[in-house]
C-alpha cells in the first residue's frame, strides 16, 4: 500500500527472518532443488550451485541493509541528525572494495575511479531508494518516542544489525555472501545512511563488537595460516579505522577515549608485520594513513587538548609509548616532529585547516544500550542472537 510498515516493534522478527532465509538459502541440500528445479537437471555442478547461493544470498543481504536504513526514520535521529563524512576506500586497495568498486558478482575493479566510492551496488542501491524515502507522515511512524529508553532501544536495534553484517563477513559457512556483507559493513559504518549521534553507542559499537571480532577472527586466521581471512581481517581493521576517525567529533567526550584508542593502536600492532614490511600492501598503508590522520587531529587540535587537560590523558604521548612498544620504526613516519612541533602531512594538510565541530557533553552521552547480554553473544554461532 505504499506504507513503510518495518518498526522498531517489528525491525527484529524481519532480521531474524532474512537470516534465517540466508540460512537456507546456504544450505546445500536447498540449494541443489531449487539449482535443480531451475535449470532441470537432476544433478547440479557445484559450480552451479555456487553461483545460485552467491546471486540469492546477496539480494538477502541487500534487504538486510534496507532494513538497516530503515532504523533513519526514527524521529530520535532525525532531531539530532549529525553531519557525517564519508572517505571511500581507494580503488587499489583489496578485494572487498568501496561499494562503488564492487560489481554485482562481489569481485571489486582495481581501475574503478574512487570518486565513485559512495555508490552501493544496484541490489543495494535500489532496496535503499525505497527504505531511506518514507513519505511525511511516516518520519515519526518508527515507533519510538524520544525518552532516554527510546534511545537505548533504538541503539540496540543498531548494533544488532552491526553485529549481524560483521559475523557474517567473518564467518566460513557464509562465505558465498562474504563480499555482500563486507559491503553493508562498510556503508553502515562511512556511510550517511543513519546517522548515529549518541557518542555511547558508537563506544560500545567498537567495545564489544568491532574489536572482539577482528581480534579473535585474526588470531585464528594467523595461527592456522588462512592467508584470505588475515587480509578480510585487515580490510575490516581499515573501515573500523576509518570509522574512528570519522566520528572523532562525536566520541571527543567519553571518559574512555583514551582506552578505545588503546585498543584500536592493539589491533594495529596485531598486523605489525604487514606494516613494517618494506613494501606494504595497500590496505595496510592505508591504514598507517588514516592512523596518521587521526593523530594530526589529537596533537593540534585545540578542543582535543581541552579534553585531554581535563583528563588527564596525553593521548599524544600515549601513542607514542605504544609505537615505542612494538614498532619504534614507524615513529618518525606517524608522529613527524620538528623543534617540539608535528609536522602536518602534506595528504591532510588541507584538511586539517577546518575541524569538525564537536558535539557537546550533553548531547554526545545520551543513554546508550548498556547490556552486552542484548549486543554481544560470543558463545553462540548465530550472526545475531
């Protein structure tokens, strides 16, 4: 009827739904009928079926990012919607690419023009047309009000479909969908698609989903030495990386910036060897690119003093402990000092002539999800629980 009729009331019954769909859509035995049924052979190739699984799987994945764009009509963050700004990945740099890299088939095109990077792929593209365009009436038909547990609610809901794009870009029995949800990760984090101004929620966003799984996934990968999964680890690293920055404006206030940060330089130190190779690969430079921009931001920025003083954290020195730790190399080319004073990349010199305004106190510590029990279930093999 024309209606946007996704609510928070109902936003995790269709979740749970379209997983449960990729589910079945990846199993085997399904995928053989209806291979089967299609191209009327009783004996599908698995090459067949592969492709079947790959082209399915990913209009799954495209609805899954629709109902996430859903999440924007929420008054809540139409009120406090905040300017976000997207930096596509270059058009070097790996497989899962920008989404304007990336073709239906998931295999990116290293000659894409990287000016292209904020377009998603057409399944993508036109699921989002319909869920970020809710006529008038519907803005504040998401079913939330604007109280501190609407807030938290709505933070929930978020993070889950985080967590759900993150699991399943990480997880083997999904790996025909690999790129698919490589793709909603990176747009839900760069892109404007929904906007997320509560400091809180982007802090438990990296505390208890982002850092654990690259982590854990890292380690796995390196100890059994899967060359694939080590660098889908590292592609994640760089958004993450570029996610942190991004929102730099937004998390200035929280009382454990200086320990988010600790574990992300962790992460960075995790995939040392790559980055002090001679050669680096193009995902790890431009991670040291982005590790440089954001320390730019820390050691000139005047409201990143102000914030440090009342503190009592030198996030600068800091930083340059940790590097001291595992890669003194590196200090020189991340931290340029001349006569006690940074010298500015020429990459960001630009850049850095305006900083973003910071969003205040009050506004950044709205109430955030607090149970890890709804966001978090490291235990269980389900993408979301």
């Amino acid at each position: 009827d024309g209606q946007q009729h996704v609510t928070a009331l109902n936003f995790d019954f269709f979740q749970q739904t379209l997983l449960a769909s990729l589910d079945a859509v990846l199993s085997e035995s399904v995928a053989k009928v209806h291979v089967a049924q299609a191209i009327k052979v009783n004996n599908p190739t698995s090459a067949d079926v592969r492709k079947w699984q790959q082209q399915n799987g990913a209009q799954i994945m495209a609805l899954m990012h629709a109902l996430f764009v859903r999440l924007s009509a929420w008054k809540g963050v139409q009120k406090n919607k905040v300017a976000r700004v997207y930096h596509p990945s270059r058009g070097h740099v790996g497989r899962y690419q920008t989404l304007g890299d990336t073709g239906g088939n998931g295999n990116s095109n290293p000659n894409a023009d990287s000016s292209d990077g904020t377009q998603a792929p057409a399944g993508i593209a036109e699921q989002n047309d319909a869920a970020s365009s809710p006529n008038p009436v519907d803005q504040d038909m998401f079913g939330l009000g604007e109280s501190e547990d609407s807030v938290q609610n709505w933070c929930t809901l978020w993070m889950l479909s985080i967590k759900a794009f993150c699991r399943i870009a990480h997880d083997s029995r999904y790996s025909p969908v690999t790129g698919a949800a490589m793709e909603c990760l990176e747009r839900s984090l760069l892109c404007s698609d929904v906007p997320v101004p509560f400091a809180s929620a982007w802090r438990d966003c990296y505390d208890q989903i982002l850092f654990p799984i690259v982590s854990s996934k890292f380690k796995a990968a390196a100890s059994s030495g899967q060359p694939p999964a080590e660098a889908l680890c590292l592609h994640t690293l760089l958004i993450l990386c570029k996610s942190f920055r991004n929102n730099l404006d937004v998390i200035i206030h929280l009382s454990e910036l200086h320990m988010l940060w600790l574990r992300l330089l962790g992460l960075i130190e995790a995939f040392k060897q790559r980055i002090k190779a001679p050669k680096r690969d193009p995902v790890s430079q431009e991670i040291v690119e982005v590790l440089k921009e954001m320390l730019q931001v820390i050691h000139t920025d005047k409201l990143f003093q102000q914030v440090q003083q009342s503190s009592g954290q030198d996030m600068w020195n800091l930083t340059a402990t940790v590097i001291d730790a595992f890669c003194p190399e590196l200090k020189p080319e991340l931290m340029p000092t001349e006569g006690g004073k940074v010298l500015t990349p020429t990459a960001i010199e630009s850049e850095s002539q305006a900083t973003p305004p910071a969003v205040p106190p009050e506004q950044t510590q709205s109430a955030p999800p607090q149970s890890q029990e709804q966001v978090v279930d490291k235990e269980s093999n389900s993408p979301v629980q």
